[in-house]
C-alpha cells in the first residue's frame, strides 16, 4: 500500500506500509523488536540476529534467530560465537516459556526481554504492525531484516 503525503512546503512524497497479507485484512496489532550482537560494546557496531514478536491478542511471543558468523567475526574476530548462540538460544527458550520463565505471561516476558541492556545480544527499539498470524510474521521478519 502507498500513501501519499503532502508536506507543509507542498511537495508531495510516497510512504510504503508493509504488510504481511497474513490472516484478516485488518489482523491483530503485534510488536517486535530485532535482537543485536554488539561484540564490542564500546565500538556501538552491530549485526542483527533475530526478532522477538508479540501478539497480546493471540497469547503469542516468540523469537527467531539467525547467527550469521561471518558478518560477527568481521566486526569483531575474536568473539564468542558459541556464546552468543548460547545467548540466543537461551532468548528462544524465555519465550517458549521454558524454566522459570514459564511462570510469566508473554506480554512479561517480551518486556523483560526488549528492555535496554548494555552486553553482548541487545534488543533494538519496538515496533509494531498488524497480522493474523504471529509465527509466521516473525519468520517474515527474519527474512526481511536479518537473513
């Protein structure tokens, strides 16, 4: 979809909404956030390595991962790739409600996990959109913004 925008000096310019074409046309309101690797966090460089997603609508929050090694090893070549995949599981497994985080409800457990942290895997800032389908918007997420 293209909406057509007129700023106060009269110039016309195009914005692009993206969606999924997932479930009902209006679908459910979702939130997201790409998760960061920041090997040096004094350096402030990053590579994008997943996307954590909730849906309050459909009790759903879930993460997909994607480490790719090359691009962390060129920013930093000594880091701790099984450490940060351990990391990222470790993000997989709070919003699968594994362990004690099963004792939390997934809109908790996506706010613990989207706050500001200074180390290694870092949330980036919130965003939200609409879809019917939570898992598969994440997968589409994924694919759009990390792979």
């Amino acid at each position: 979809m293209t909406e057509h925008l007129t700023h106060m000096a009269g110039q016309l310019t195009e914005r692009h909404i993206t969606r999924s074409g997932q479930g009902s046309p209006a679908g459910d309101v979702y939130e997201y956030a790409l998760l960061r690797i920041v090997p040096r966090v004094e350096r402030g460089e990053c590579v994008n390595a997943g996307v954590l997603l909730y849906c309050r609508a459909k009790g759903y929050v879930g993460a997909r991962t994607h480490l790719d090694e090359a691009r962390l090893l060129a920013l930093d070549p000594r880091a701790d790739v099984e450490g940060v995949r351990a990391a990222l599981g470790a993000v997989e497994r709070v919003c699968e409600a594994a362990g004690q985080s099963a004792q939390d409800d997934p809109g908790r457990r996506f706010r613990w996990l989207v706050a500001p942290r200074s180390t290694i895997v870092q949330p980036g800032p919130v965003h939200t959109g609409l879809t019917g389908d939570p898992a598969a918007e994440a997968e589409r997420l994924l694919d759009l913004l990390v792979r």
